[in-house]
C-alpha cells in the first residue's frame, strides 16, 4: 500500500490523462485494494458495464494489472502504483528522446505514449496509412529541434517517412531498452508473479510439494531465482528473436498483417528484397511499451552530465557525457543488487578511451579548458601543481611516441586524412580526453573512476552507488536550506558528517550560540528531519539528568522529502484547472469548433492577449511538475535504499 | 524538549529561582531565557511564497511535447469527463437535471453547435487491441463483435481497425499563441532596431497574411471536399457564415491591433 500522497498524485494524473472514469475507478481500486470486477463496481457505485470499459482503458496504459489464476477463475484487478507514477514522466521522457534520436523518433514515443501498449504491425498500419497526416505534422516542428545534441545523434527528421525508416527507429529504441518488449507476464502483479514462479518451480522439482529445512530452502531459493532469470531473458528483446527477417510473419494465426504486407509489395515483386533488406524488419507480431526504468537511467546521466558541465566547464561535462553514454548501453538496471560479498571488489560499468572518444562530438575543443593539454594557442606550461605535472605526463608521453608539439598543432588547423596524421590525431585526443577523466576522478563527487584502481588501463568506470548518494545528499541539501535557510543546512551537514551530538558539541562546531542551535534544532525536529535520542543517566530518567543526542537519518530525510515532493507535485496539477477556469470562457471560445485552426481572424486583440497569458500560467506550472520528476528520479529511482515502491 | 520555565516561577518568589516549592526544577534552569510571544499577525500571516525560476528553452520544448501528447490525448476517443452529476450514475434523473439548470449557459444557443463534444464513456471499439493482454471478461467489452461462443470458430472478417495516431497540428491548435507571441518580440525588437515607422507598421500585417496563407494550405483538402458536396446544407450554411465572421472580427481585430 502506497502512502497516501501518491495515491492523491496518481489519481490526479489519470485524471488528466485518461479521464474522469478512468480516475473513479482506479481511486476505488487503490482504496478498497485488489479485488474483482463485479467487486469494483459495487464499492464505485457505478454499473458494470462502466466499470468494464474503465477496466479496459486502464489496463491499456498498464495503470492496473490483473491476474486469473485458473480458467474460469475470477479475474482479479490490482493498481500498480509505479506505472501510474510514470504518468508524470511523460514530458521528461519525450524531451530526452527527441534530443538523443531526434523528432522522428519522439513523434514514435509520444504514439506509444498515447497508446500505452502497441503492436508493432498495428502501429506501421497506422503509419503508412497516414501520409497526409505526416507531411502536416512536419511544418511547425523546425524550430523546435535542439542544437545541443551530440554529434552521433542522428539527423533529426522531423517525421518516419518510410517504413524501413520506422523499423529502424524501433529497433534503435528497442536496442536501447527505451522501449520493452511487452508479454503476458508485464500485466501481471507482482506478488501474483513471484506465487505462480514459486509454484512452478515447486511442481518441477518438488514433487512431494514439501520445502523443509535450510538446504532445501536453499535449493528451492536458487531455482526460483534461476526460473526468474530466464523468464527475464524471455520478456526482454533480443535481435535474434524478435527481429523477423525480410518482414516475414511469424504466427500462421494472426489474419491482419499478411493482407497488409501483400498490399505493400504488391506492386514490384521483389520489391522489398531490394530495399529493406539492409535493415531487417521488426516481427510485426512484438508488442512495445515504453520503459521508464530505462528513461529514469537516462534522465540521470542528464542530471549528471548537467553537473559535471556545471562544475568542471563544458568540455569536461562533454567528455563526462560521452563516459555515461557508453556506459548506460551497459547498464541494464538502475539500482544494483546488494552484493552477496561486500569486500569483493565492486565491477564497475566501464568504457574503453576509443569507445569514448567514438561517441564524443568532433566538435567539442577538448584543449580549450586545460591549460597545456591540447593547446592549439596555449603557451608551454609555467604552472605548478596538479595541472603542471600532468600537463608534463602527457608532453612526456607524446614525446614516447614521437609526436613534437608543433606538428601536431600544425596538423590540427588542416584535417588530413593521411593514415599516420590521422593516427597521431586520434592518439592526442584520446590523451586529451583521458586528461579530462582525470580532472573528473580528481573531483571530491568522484564522477569517474579507472576500471581498475591503480593500473594505467584504459578503461574507465563509473561508481553510480557512491555518486548517487552524494547527489541524494545535495538533493536534500538544497531543498533544507531553500525551506529553513542557511543555519539549518550548516546544522544537518554537521550531524550528517559527525554522527549524533550533544546539543553544546553542535553549538561549539558550528560556531553557534546555543540558543540558537536549540531553535533551529526544534524547528527541524519538529519537521522531522532531525531527532534526539535520549540518554538517562539514572534510573529517573528525569530530563535534567538525561543527555539528548541529535542525528540526522538521511533515509528517513530522503522518504519524507519524497512524500512532500509528491504532495507538491498533486498541488501544482490541481492548480492547473482552478487556473484555467480564470479563464474558461475565452478557453472554451477558442476549442469551439469554428473558431479552432481560425483564430488569427475569429478571436479579438485582446483575446488572444488573454489565451497566450493563459498558455504561459499552465506552461510554468508545468516545468515545475518536470522539475519534481527530476527530483524524484534522483530520491527514488536512482536509490539503492528506498524501497517504497517495491511492493 | 520544553527548556525554561513558562508562567509558574512567581509563586515561590524571588529565592525561588529555578525551584518551584522548595523543588529543584526537573529541567536545566535557563534564567536568560525569556517567553517573547509572538505578536498576533492575524489568521492570515503575511509569507512571501518563493518564487521558481523562468523555464528554460529546454524545459519549454519538454512541456511543448507534453502538451501537445495531452491534446491528443484528451481529444482521443479514450479520454472522458463526467458532469458532477453524473459522478454516482450513468443515467440522470428529470428532478436532478431541472435542479441544475443553469439559466444563462445551459439554455441551447446557436452557438453550442460548435462545442467539443465530450465522451462520458471511453469509445472502445474503434481500434485494434492486442487481446490476449486482457483478461477474458474485458474481451467482450474491448470487441463488440466478440462472441464467447463462436470464438472457436472460423473468425469472421472484420472491418479493419486502426490505431489513432493524428497529426499533432490540429490538436494543439493553441500552440501557435506562443509562436506568434515569439514572432511578435522579434518583429518588436526589429522595429526598435530599425526606425522607420512606415515600415514597422506593415510588416506585422505582412506575417498575419503569410499565417493566413499557411493555414489555407493546410485545409485545402477539406475545402475541395466541401466542395464537392453542393447538397450538404449543413455546409452550405456553415460557409455563409463563416463569411459574415470573418468580415467583423478580421476588421476589428486589425483596428485594435496594428
């Protein structure tokens, strides 16, 4: 049972999203838990009929999952609180994917986003039977593309113009892991899941159905782990699977698509050995959904990249950002398992320095921001320090390989393609971009790490747990000192660092009267954030003779903030409507049918005056939703500790 | 952890600090601090709510793309509002609807023609679904023509279904309100650049009529179809109309504005 927050949250968002219906029953379901149809409509007081096709509208976006256990069992519905949560990740997810894949791709994702589950046959119908449609979609779109992007980002399209276009997109997405494969199981709660593995593995090899003892658990616990693997492995997409060759169908049963497919190579007869056989089709047969899990891991190497550009300059946060990228393709979840051995040395997802500097874009001037390093016009090194010695590692270094500065400057004003010039160009920059690792392992948040400590290999690797507790840390950090101020966060980083503390100790480090620490130190107990522990001295316990110790739980700190982040972000879509009905009229004026598309001539000066302001409201109210997401990707998603939505 | 004491100290009188009837306090005895009550600031205190930063041109593009997922969305056939009163039941009783009359909107006008029609049940059947994902009670519900009984038998050919997936143009038609309004700033800031006056003043007319054009374009197709259909009188009469509306709000529009 999710805390009562998120469940006013997720109401509001399906509200917004599927409607008034969709909304009154998930609120019943959530309230009155799992339970069955006929059930549902009773508790809703609405009739069956209604209660069905609300049924069924939420089960396409995923928002309840339902489980039969038998044939002609009842079916019974649960909410699922994470995939209505994902609602509000929308406008976070869109944004990410047209800036990585570019508009083609997000025009995809906000179809499938719509749609909340679809068959890839039925999605390529729809595609290629709106070519009028498409064109249109194109003209209003140019100014929106991003000119932030990496330089390995595709072209940005504005619209799937083909169908191989459209394969080659799903598949980049579903290689990604942006999208997922969905099956049966993905409708499917949780605990009903882990009961039918459970079962299965029992009926397999526990014949006498008797699990007793610490061996037999034992045994029983690794084969429901090992069944769980591979029904992973099943639900996930492979290119060897899921990829039908040449647009074959695959199941004889299915009677839309072969109609379909006739109709499109109907008209050459080898037509599409020609054209698409370099890209491989998709079996039209796959259904997809889109993964947040997945986005979340993107939205955080964003939120990473954004740092690491905003403390150490654009061409380190560049190089930073090419690391994460290659390590994300590694990565497949978010959180780590918590280590069976926790002294075994941790495998950090790492990348290669070619890999990297593959992904990075041409463009970026990797010499501009280290004094010495690249230097097209930086002078010899006069520095001491850090910079100067390393500075003089990599002369050395070039000077091994026989490279003299003033060539390979020469080389970098005319780009040749010469085999040896280009070698030794490549060969400087990867010493370059290893320069600028170096900065970032050098940095107290420890962005990066060498694969292997102390070696020289070229592996680099990211240790996300450590990173992402400092970035909780910040999170916190920012939000104590925006709501109680300075002294407060001065106080909470204190006890963080130094354990528990007598009231007069935190007075005397923080440098503080201790009347005012008492103040700031209620305030914030009294928010929750910091308690005291109480230590009597005598068996009176009375206060006078009781030492108090203060601490600050960072769990407890990051739940609570969580919560409140969900209750602002219920708050802030609530206000959207009682905004907009400041301006309902001329809302309702301009959505009237004869006036849509002909504003310009139907609505007065100061109408439209009025509406853009409007537009602007909702528009700020919105970014600060998108912000709350980011807030919550990073307590939430990125945390290994908190477990509240794994129910 | 209450520190200090509040009112009781006076009784014991002046030796008495920090005791209370010969007692030791059970707390530590703070004689410094003092109870200040707060000044009464009303029921309402003043508080200055913290302002949020301007979105960024990044976090413009994300809520762009989310409106304009919303606006299909909310113009799908899956998107439904309920009037309050039809909350609890799907029919509404005579007595429950005369009592929430409203004299001046609900009274039919001519112009409630042009309202968006909304859905209060989600509209099922106009697209295909993957229906093993459904439980099997829902298959009836998500397929009309779905008989439990004749589900094993030669499936009959239907009429082929399609997903929705529509041009964004013509749902978030409100969009352009924030193109023209950044048009606007940069015709502004030309104009200040420049100095003619003559100049500034038709350039803005310039833009409405390529907007005009832009949008002729775009429903070419509808208007040829109109066309065609000489004996729809719905259309005949919207096109007259529509002549009469264009004349007023254009002439006025163009006065107050420019």
């Amino acid at each position: 049972m999710a805390a009562q927050n998120l469940a006013e949250l997720c109401a509001v968002l399906i509200e917004n999203h599927v409607g008034d219906l969709a909304a009154q029953i998930f609120t019943t379901l959530s309230e009155h838990g799992r339970c069955t149809a006929t059930t549902l409509a009773g508790h809703a007081n609405i009739p069956l009929r209604r209660a069905r096709t609300g049924l069924a509208t939420l089960i396409e976006e995923q928002l309840v999952l339902h489980h039969t256990a038998e044939e002609d069992a009842p079916t019974f519905y649960t909410v699922s609180w994470r995939n209505a949560y994902n609602l509000a990740r929308h406008a976070n997810v869109i944004a990410l994917v047209t800036e990585r894949y570019g508009e083609a791709a997000g025009q995809v994702i906000k179809n499938i986003l719509q749609l909340g589950h679809a068959r890839v046959g039925d999605l390529a119908d729809a595609y290629d039977l709106a070519p009028a449609s498409q064109r249109d979609s194109g003209i209003d779109m140019d100014q929106a593309t991003g000119g932030m992007m990496n330089g390995t980002a595709k072209p940005s399209n504005q619209h799937v113009t083909s169908t191989a276009e459209f394969h080659g997109i799903l598949r980049n997405l579903l290689r990604d892991g942006i999208l997922a494969k969905v099956g049966a199981r993905s409708f499917m709660p949780v605990s009903d899941l882990q009961e039918q593995l459970q079962e299965a593995v029992i009926v397999d090899q526990f014949p006498d159905r008797k699990v007793t003892g610490p061996k037999k658990a034992r045994e029983f616990g690794a084969a429901v782990n090992e069944l769980k693997r591979r029904w992973q492995i099943d639900d996930t997409f492979s290119e060897a699977v899921d990829v039908g060759s040449r647009g074959a169908i695959k199941r004889p049963g299915d009677h839309f698509a072969p109609n379909k497919r006739a109709k499109l190579n109907g008209g050459f007869a080898n037509g599409h050995a020609i054209d698409e056989s370099s890209a491989p089709k998709l079996s039209l047969d796959l259904i997809v959904r889109v993964d947040f899990t997945r986005c979340a891991l993107g939205l955080r190497s964003r939120r990473l990249h954004q740092l690491a550009r905003r403390v150490l300059g654009n061409a380190t946060g560049a190089v930073y950002g090419a690391l994460l990228k290659c390590v994300e393709r590694k990565v497949r979840i978010i959180r780590s398992e918590p280590a069976e051995d926790p002294d075994a040395d941790k495998i950090l997802p790492s990348a290669n320095l070619n890999e990297i500097a593959e992904s990075l874009d041409r463009e970026v001037d990797l010499g501009s921001s280290i004094k010495g390093v690249g230097g097209n016009k930086h002078l010899k090194p006069n520095g001491t320090g850090m910079k100067g010695k390393k500075n003089q590692v990599v002369d050395d270094e070039f000077a091994e390989i026989g490279i003299k500065e003033e060539l390979s400057e020469s080389e970098d004003d005319e780009p040749t393609t010469n085999g040896l010039s280009s070698y030794r160009s490549h060969a400087k920059r990867v010493k370059m971009i290893e320069a600028h690792l170096m900065l970032l392992e050098e940095h107290p948040k420890g962005f990066c790490k060498r694969a292997r400590a102390g070696s020289t290999s070229t592996d680099w690797g990211i240790d996300f747990d450590d990173l992402m507790d400092g970035l909780i840390e910040a999170e916190l950090d920012d939000t104590i000192t925006a709501k109680f101020g300075k002294k407060s966060l001065r106080v909470v980083r204190m006890l963080r660092e130094r354990g528990r503390l007598e009231e007069k100790q935190v007075a005397s480090f923080a440098m503080m009267r201790v009347k005012d620490v008492r103040s700031v130190l209620t305030e914030l107990q009294s928010e929750g954030l910091a308690d005291a522990q109480e230590l009597p001295k005598d068996n009176q316990r009375q206060p006078s003779r009781t030492t108090y110790l203060w601490y600050f739980d960072t769990q407890r700190a990051q739940s609570l903030i969580l919560q409140q982040t969900y209750k602002a972000m219920a708050r802030t879509l609530q206000r959207i409507p009682v905004e907009r009905d400041r301006f309902r009229t001329i809302i309702e004026k301009a959505e009237r049918t004869d006036v849509k598309d002909h504003e310009q001539e139907k609505l007065g000066q100061g109408e439209r005056a009025y509406l853009r302001e409007w537009r602007e409201v909702e528009e700020r109210l919105l970014t600060q939703v998108a912000r709350m997401d980011e807030v919550v990707v990073i307590l939430r998603d990125c945390s290994a500790k908190d477990v509240s939505l794994d129910t | 952890m209450p520190r200090g004491g509040g009112g009781g100290f006076g009784r014991g009188g002046a030796a008495a600090k920090g005791t209370m009837r010969g007692m030791q306090l059970p707390w530590e005895y703070d004689p410094d601090l003092e109870y200040k009550p707060t000044p009464n600031e009303g029921l309402f205190p003043k508080s200055v709510p913290p302002i949020v930063k301007p979105p960024t041109a990044s976090e413009k593009r994300a809520v762009e793309h989310y409106r304009n997922l919303r606006a299909r969305i909310h113009e799908g056939p899956m998107y439904t509002t309920l009037d309050d009163l039809k909350r609890d039941d799907e029919g509404v009783d005579d007595a429950k609807a005369k009592a929430a009359y409203n004299p001046f909107e609900d009274a039919p006008t001519y112009s409630q023609r042009y309202k968006r029609p909304r859905n209060t049940l989600p509209k099922l059947s106009d697209r295909p679904y993957v229906k093993e994902m459904f439980p099997e009670e829902l298959w009836s519900t998500i397929d009309e023509e779905y008989d439990e009984d004749l589900s094993s038998a030669v499936p009959t050919i239907k009429k082929k279904k399609f997903l929705d997936i529509s041009e964004p143009k013509k749902y978030d038609a409100l969009r352009r309100f924030d193109e023209e309004e950044a048009k606007k700033a940069a015709l502004e800031a030309g104009k200040a650049g420049k100095e003619a006056g003559g100049e500034g003043a038709e350039a803005p007319e310039e833009s409405e009529e390529e907007e005009e054009e832009a949008v002729d374009d775009d429903f070419e197709e509808d208007e040829d179809g109109a066309g065609a259909d000489d004996y729809n009188a719905e259309q005949y009469f919207e096109d007259g109309d529509e002549g009469y509306d264009d004349a007023g709000a254009g002439d006025a529009g163009e006065d107050d504005g420019y």
